[in-house]
C-alpha cells in the first residue's frame, strides 16, 4: 500500500496511526499541501477529490480518511480498532463523527486559507476563528468521555485515532487543554505507544 500524506495533515495521521497499529506494510508518498501539490496532477489522477489522505493499494485508491479507517478494519481484522458490540461500536463512530465532521472541516487548510485571503482575516481573526470551534468541539467530547485509559475501553479504538491528531492542531493554535482533562490524559497516554509516535508529524519523512 502507498499513502499519500502530509506531516500535518490531520486525516493523513489518522490513517498513519490506523496503518501502524495494525502493522500493515506501506509506503509513504509526500503531497505538499502548502505548495497546493494536492489539487494538481499528478496526485489529482489519482484522487480527484484534491484532498488527503489516499490510499493505493492493489484495488485502486480510496479517498476520505473515515472510509479508508473502515476498509482497513473490515480487512486487516487483526488488532481490531471498533469494539465487537454494536452499541458501542456506535459509541467509538458518534465520537469520530463529531472530530472528523464537526470540528476538522471547518478548521482545514483550505478554510484557513479562504479566510485569509478571500475574507482578508489577520491571523489573529483566524486563530481565533479556529480556536473558537476547536473549544466548543472538545467541551462536548470531554463530557462524553468516561474514567477508560482510551476514549472507549483499555486500549485505542478509531476515537483514539481521530481524537489524538485534533489535539496536535489544538496545541499548535495554544488551545488551553487544561480545561479538557481527560482528553489531555488520553492524548499523553496515546503519545506514549510506538505506533502513535511513529505517525506522528514531527517524525514524518517530509516534516519541515
């Protein structure tokens, strides 16, 4: 398998999490979101969407960070990252749902960009702007959370994924997450496995 990624593309991490902890074999392709590599070809005739993460693998290439999360669990079953009991396994997706939905789109590059430039946002209006969501998104996870080592149980699901690379950007725009403290807690602990620090962007081959 290749993933196209970039070190701080927070759906690439997810993937790069989900592809360490299951020890699937793959590579990893460098798209520069900053250089707009990811809207041009020859990335683009392989995935149209303009956007990352993809993954080519002996099928073809799947779009869409979720739906490549969900095909890796249906087939390298192994190390599984949803629990067995479908109430739960409902659990672990509402919370993703809530990051990957909610909280990331409107936070991305590209919104950060617009606001930039279209709207002629200073960087304190942006800053602020997606502190603003990332707060208000975290307030309800934290609650949601129960007294686990991992957002759902004794050991990471597709919610540890999802949360841990929200968390990344949270700390980069100096969101204070001393108010979330067990997603702090969890964030440390999740930091602390190899297969986390292994994806993680500042020990991405293309990190700057």
């Amino acid at each position: 398998m290749k993933l196209y990624t970039y070190f701080r593309s927070s759906a690439a991490y997810r993937v790069r999490i989900a592809l360490n902890l299951k020890n699937i074999p793959h590579e990893l392709a460098a798209v520069n979101l900053l250089k707009s590599e990811q809207q041009a070809t020859p990335y683009t005739d392989k995935n149209p969407q303009g956007l990352l993460p993809a993954l080519e693998t002996t099928q073809g290439v799947l779009a869409q960070s979720l739906a490549i999360l969900e095909w890796l669990e249906e087939t390298h079953p192994d190390t599984p990252l949803l629990p067995s009991n479908s109430w739960e396994k409902a659990q672990v997706r509402s919370f993703c749902y809530a990051i990957a939905s909610d909280i990331h789109p409107i936070d991305n590059l590209r919104v950060l960009k617009y606001l930039s430039g279209e709207l002629a946002a200073t960087d304190e209006q942006k800053n602020t702007w997606y502190r603003h969501w990332i707060i208000e998104g975290f307030s309800s996870l934290e609650a949601t959370l129960g007294e686990h080592a991992y957002c759902f149980g004794d050991k990471p699901s597709l919610a540890d994924i999802c949360l841990v690379p929200q968390v990344f950007n949270a700390l980069r725009f100096k969101v204070d997450m001393s108010l979330y403290p067990k997603i702090s807690a969890i964030y440390a602990r999740c930091n602390s496995l190899q297969a986390f620090i292994d994806a993680a962007p500042e020990n991405q081959p293309d990190a700057q």
